[in-house]
C-alpha cells in the first residue's frame, strides 16, 4: 500500500485512531506557542471564548481531509473552507509551513512513543506525502521535498520562535482547561498535570506551565506503555473509526460544512 490517502487512512481510522487524535491535539497545542499565531489566535478570542466550538470545528475539517482523503468530494470542500478562513488573516507562510509540519511529525512521534506498533517506512513517508499534498492545495509555498528537510523545519523553527508570550499563556489555558472540562471536576487536577507531563520542557515554558514531577512523568509514561501492551494482544479493527461520524458535542444534532470556523466569519463555499 503506496498511496498515501490509503495510508493516512488506515493510521487514522483503523491502527491508531485514538492515538492520532491525541497527537493532533498536541500538535495544535504546539503551534499556539508560536508568538504569532499566539497572538493572532488570542486576538479572534476564539479559543477563550468558544473553545468548545473552535476545537470541533478543527477536529471535523482535519478529519474530513484526513478520513476521504484530499480529492474526495467532502476533503476537497473542507479544503476549500479551510483556505477561506485562514485568507481572511494575514499569516506569514513559514506559519503555515510549521503548522503543517506539526500535523506530519506529532502523531509519528507520538506512534513512535505510545503505539502499539512503531509506524514502518513506508507508512512514515506516506504521511509526509499525504500532508505534502494538503500544502500545496492551501497554496503553501516552499514546501520541503523531503522528510528529513521537513523535520529540520519543524526542528529549527521551533528552536527560533518558541517562547513565553501573555497572549500564548491565554490561549495554551484555555485549550488545557477545555481538555480538563471533559472529565469529572475531580479527576481535573490529574489531567492538568498529565498534559504537562506529555508536554517537553521547551512547551511548557512557552505556555507558562510547571513541570510535572519526575515520578508522575514515569507513572504517565508507564501507563501508556501498558495501554500499548493491552492493543496488542487485542484483535485489529475491521471497521473505520470515522471522527466525521460521530456526534460531537457543538453539533449533537450533526454538522454541515459551512457551519465551521468563525460564526461571522462562513466561507461562501
């Protein structure tokens, strides 16, 4: 299996589901660290206000792309809506090109870290040239034409443009405490503390967060390390977990397309 839509979906939908969710989350927790897309978010107010709202609209657009594939009739419409919510801001390209990034390499290191099979190759490269594709039709310029080139990218912008900012501090809160909403009030603190333990000492500081102790690091990782054995001895999945089809809790009566991203702000798509 080479084409990469196959591939994308099959880690999406069948041998990783929970776990590319997961580090989707995280690897849009790790572009709000950036200055200016930190900024850019706090100023929509979207994440303080409707944090909600803003997290299942991204969810439904990435996985609509994500589980048809990017010529699909549906992935290409969300394409689309996509491209009309982000033209209405001026983002610089090399923004985009790490977010980009951050959707290739997050979920393989997450893999990589807590699944229960490492990805292969062949699967690693079909994810770069999957999200490769999704670039060039958000019209992303200088797209690197390798793997290795763009996690040098991911690597070095990282390293050049993370750090502390009020605005980012706001909107990293605000996603932390909408992760923590969704557990009872008092499992919250464990789950603050266990997102700061996922989170690398250079994140951490962007956002302000303390440090999670030594042993509650090892006890997180030890956890998802026996969730990993578990998967294991399991039977595969035969049936797609599709996220588009599930009921999300701003859509409990379902979703349209047009009805994602800013409310004053729909594209005409």
């Amino acid at each position: 299996m080479t084409d990469p839509k196959q591939i994308a979906h099959r880690l999406a939908c069948y041998d990783f589901p929970w776990d590319i969710t997961r580090s989707l989350e995280l690897a849009l927790f790790r572009t709000f660290a950036s200055p200016r897309i930190g900024a850019l978010l706090h100023a929509t107010g979207e994440f303080e206000r409707c944090p909600q709202k803003r997290y299942d609209d991204t969810d439904l657009i990435v996985s609509s792309i994500v589980e048809h594939g990017y010529d699909s009739e549906l992935g290409s419409k969300a394409i689309a809506h996509l491209n009309a919510i982000h033209g209405r801001f001026g983002i610089a390209n090399e923004d985009f090109l790490y977010v980009l990034s951050t959707f290739v390499f997050e979920p393989l290191r997450w893999i990589e870290r807590f699944g229960w099979r490492p990805p292969s190759i062949e699967e690693k490269q079909g994810w770069f040239e999957f999200w490769g594709e999704v670039g060039k039709r958000m019209a992303i310029r200088d797209l690197p034409g390798s793997y290795a080139e763009f996690e040098r990218y991911n690597l070095d912008y990282e390293a050049a443009h993370f750090r502390y900012t009020e605005a980012s501090r706001r909107v990293g809160d605000a996603t932390r405490e909408l992760f923590a909403s969704w557990f009872p009030r008092v499992l919250r603190p464990l789950v603050r503390a266990s997102i700061h333990a996922l989170l690398d000492a250079r994140l951490r500081e962007a956002f302000g967060f303390r440090a999670a102790s030594p042993g509650y690091v090892w006890a997180v990782d030890r956890a998802m390390q026996l969730r990993a054995h578990i998967l294991r001895l399991l039977p595969r999945r035969r049936t797609p977990r599709m996220r588009t089809e599930m009921r999300h809790r701003s859509y409990p009566d379902g979703w349209r397309l047009e009805d994602l991203g800013p409310a004053h702000k729909k594209s005409r798509d």
